[in-house]
C-alpha cells in the first residue's frame, strides 16, 4: 500500500504536496531552527493559505521575516511550545503542524536535562493537547536517529516524545487526526552543525578538534530531507515512525573534506591545518543506529526509507532479512562522494 502511493516521479511528487498543502493552514513550531526554516520555505512554494513560524527565537524571526518579505500568506508568532495557551491560539482553524521545536545539543542536555525534558517531552504534549483542542488533520513530529538505544538526555527525550505521538493516536476519540514521527539523522548544514563550527573555527585561526577519529554518523542533505517530511504527510495512516536511509560516514573523513574545501576560501589559512584529538564528549556516542531490532522486525521497507507501524497497534510481521542498522558497520560514504554533496552546499555558508 505504501509503496504504489511513493511510486511517482519528482514532477509526480511536486502535485502530491501541492494538493496536500494547497489551501491549507499549516503552523510549523522551531520554525526558525534548521528544519523548521527549511519546512517553511519549501511550504511556501506549494501554496497554502497561511504558514504560521512559531519560534521562541526573536532574532530567527526577525531575520526569516527579512527573507520571506515577498510572501504575503506566512505569519510570525513568538512563542514556545512550553507555553500550552500560546501553543492553543496559534493552532486556532489550523490544518497541519510540523513540530520542529527541540532542545538537540547533546552535551547541554547533559548539564540541563530537566530544561530537555521541559521542551522536548512536556512541550511536546503541550503541542499534541493543542492539536486535539483545535481539532487539527496532522501533528509531523520531528525525531533523530538519537533515539535508538539511548545513552543521553538529549536521546532519552526525544525517544518519550516519540512514544508521546504515537499513543496520541489512541486517546484522540473521534477525532480525524494523525500524529506521527519523522526519524532523521545528522542533516549537514544545520544551525551548530560541524560546518558551521569549522568555519567559525578556521575564521578565528583556531585548531578544528574532532571528539574521537574512530566516530560514525548517518548523514542526510538539507534538498533531501524537506520533501521527504512533507510527503510522509501524504502516505501517513496514524502513528507510524518513518525512518529515513541515510549513508554513514566516517566523521574524520568527513572532517578532513570540509577543511581542504573551506580552507582555500579563507584568509590566513594556507598552511596545512592538524585536527586535535578532545576525547569523546559527555553523552556522545561513538556510532549512531537508525532503529533497534525489534523496531525492525516490524518495519516495512521502502527504496528510501523504513516505516515502523505502531505497536500499539495489530500488525503482521513479514520475515526478511536481517540488516545492519549501526553507522559502524554499513558501507561509509568515500571521500569523493563527500566532497561532491560539500561543494553543492559551501556556497550557502561561505558567501561565494
């Protein structure tokens, strides 16, 4: 079933969000982070009657404001998905919700974790009430690959939040709504992403440091993950956790090609460049996985991505065959195909 309706070509697939989203109020919460801004603008190109940014950050909005001066259907709204009253009118006569607001830095989770669980575990109830209350048609909530097996705050979070939606689908009563997650992993380029730390780092003259060379990561493009947000929308039946496939890396690989490509473009910066050694940082992980095995077991996967069924719910498991699901053991990404995906988006942060 899922996989007739994902058979369409990119053309195919532009007519499927546009007729989802044609029309539609749509409010995206953290619309000013990385995903959310991303969510935001492709959005707007599909025609909806009104976005509406909720965001907590004054100066995102101020400035995505500044950006997006040519559309006259989005709307910016101050406020945080702690706050269950502000959540309630900003829901009012809305269709559709992307919930993009998180707390994601691993190591201030760690040192602030009832802060974490404030915003992503309250706030992220806050936001399924909310729903209810205005009686929206979908509530995307927006996960990471952190989930699976967590050892940190961040992770441990985020993986209640996840569990949150998926049993909002059994409390709703009558109600003609959807909750379901998104499971992406590290998306490069985003806001406090490596790029950005190693520009910032080269900029100052300062050593690019790397926590542990032995260190994997499951990686996906900024063009890549929007459209496949919007369309889960389109093949969603109820609380359902779809798994993107990503590549993995090796972050030292990974490291080394964003220094040798954003080293020529930057003053100062012409001698070769050592990559210090910190040691692993307070709840980081050495490999990443995109689900358990148990979460497998009852997957059914597509060309480009898994869809984990909720277990609150009846389903047939269909034997296949075992796949790894750890960024230590699939293939890793060469450099050369690293550097192909780095030069598409250096432009964007370098100013060239």
């Amino acid at each position: 079933m899922y996989a007739k309706r994902l058979q369409s070509s990119l053309v195919e697939l532009d007519k499927t969000l546009r007729k989802q989203f044609e029309g539609k109020t749509v409010v995206v919460t953290g619309g000013t982070g990385s995903i959310g801004t991303l969510i935001v603008r492709r959005l707007l190109e599909l025609s909806p009657r009104v976005v509406r940014v909720f965001s907590n950050d004054e100066n995102g909005q101020f400035f995505l404001q500044q950006s997006l001066k040519k559309y006259e259907n989005i709307r910016f709204l101050v406020g945080d998905i702690r706050d269950k009253d502000r959540l309630a009118r900003a829901f009012e006569n809305c269709d559709i919700v992307f919930n993009a607001a998180a707390l994601k830095h691993v190591p201030l989770c760690e040192y602030n974790p009832f802060e974490a669980v404030k915003t992503n575990v309250l706030g992220t109830q806050n936001v399924l009430d909310a729903a209810l209350q205005a009686n929206v048609s979908q509530v995307a909530h927006i996960s990471t690959d952190k989930v699976v097996n967590a050892i940190n705050t961040m992770g441990a979070t985020k993986l209640l939040s996840e569990k949150l939606v998926v049993a909002a689908n059994h409390y709703k009563g009558m109600r003609d709504i959807s909750f379901f997650c998104v499971r992406l992993g590290n998306v490069l380029g985003s806001q406090g992403s490596l790029l950005h730390l190693l520009i910032d780092q080269l900029r100052r003259e300062e050593t690019p440091a790397i926590t542990d060379p032995r260190m994997t990561r499951f990686i996906v493009s900024k063009a890549r993950v929007v459209d496949t947000i919007l369309r889960t929308c389109t093949i969603t039946k109820s609380g359902e956790i779809f798994v993107l496939k990503m590549p993995a890396v090796n972050v030292m690989d990974l490291l080394e090609v964003i220094i040798e490509e954003i080293q020529p473009h930057i003053q100062n910066q012409k001698k070769p460049i050592k990559i210090e050694r910190t040691g692993k940082r307070v709840g980081e992980k050495l490999h990443e996985e995109l689900m358990t095995k148990y979460e497998y077991e009852r997957a059914v996967e597509l060309e480009d991505m898994y869809i984990i069924p909720s277990e609150l719910e009846k389903h047939e498991i269909i034997p296949k065959p075992i796949a790894e699901l750890s960024s230590e053991f699939v293939p890793k990404m060469s450099k050369e195909a690293i550097r192909k995906i780095i030069k598409e988006i250096l432009p964007e942060f370098m100013n060239l």
